[in-house]
C-alpha cells in the first residue's frame, strides 16, 4: 500500500551533501575564472565585460563580453558568438514574426558584438591563459 514518506535515507542524504558542496565549488571556481576573464578584458582593447549588478550573484556558467572590433573570437579558445544574428533577422522565423518589423539597431549591434568565454572547471590553466592572453593582445593566433 502507498505511503508517505518519513525522509530521505542515508544514502540520499549523503549524495545531496556531495553534490551541494561540488556545486559551491564549481560555482566558486566559475566565479574565480570568470573575475581572472574580466580582469583581463579590462586591461585588453579587445572585449568589454558584462559584470553583474552589485546585488547580484552570477554563476558564471560563461563570461558574457561585448567585442570591440569585428574580429572573429576564436573558437578553438571556447570563445563562442552567443547569436548568429538578431531575432529581426532570423530568417527561418520570419513567417511567425510581427510584420513589418521597426529597425532594431540595438538587438543587431548586440548580436554582433557578443560573445561568452568558458568558465567550466575542465578548463585548463594554459587555455585560461590563453584566454587572457587574447584579452589583452591586438594580435593573436589561436
């Protein structure tokens, strides 16, 4: 017959400590990643960072920058564009959006000029490196 439970056994208690405290690891590792990227970004003319409001907590899961010139980032690096295009210029989606659609210079200079870096915690110091070496050179060959 069904019943409620009284609680969770030892074995469930046990893996819900581990994988909270490997999440505040991780996320404390993120953080310091991410603070070592907008470091970087700041010395460098390549990227502006996207920091967080002073309230907020981020987690990091990429660092988020706006790239300063039309250079491509390199991918080799983890360094991705986080859109192809704007949302007004998706043209697989046009059937479905208000047409016409205003200009919107904002969305389109978002789109291209944003980009995530990693943050993970399979990122290996020499790829940090990397990244902050791409950060605040002019030249870089990935």
């Amino acid at each position: 017959a069904a019943h409620e439970p009284t609680g969770i056994g030892k074995v469930s208690a046990a893996l819900a400590r581990s994988g909270l405290s490997r999440m505040r690891d991780d996320l404390a590792l993120r953080e310091r990643r991410a603070r070592r990227l907008v470091a970087a970004a700041r010395a460098g003319r390549r990227c502006t960072p996207i920091e967080p409001q002073a309230q907020a907590r981020a987690t990091w899961l990429r660092a988020p920058m706006l790239l300063r010139d039309r250079s491509e980032p390199p991918a080799s690096l983890g360094v991705y564009r986080a859109y192809p295009r704007a949302v007004s210029d998706q043209t697989e989606i046009a059937d479905i959006l208000c047409r016409p659609l205003p200009p919107l210079p904002g969305a389109t200079l978002l789109a291209s000029q944003l980009v995530t870096l990693p943050t993970h915690a399979r990122l290996a110091e020499r790829d940090l490196r990397a990244l902050e070496q791409w950060l605040t050179s002019d030249s870089f060959v990935a």
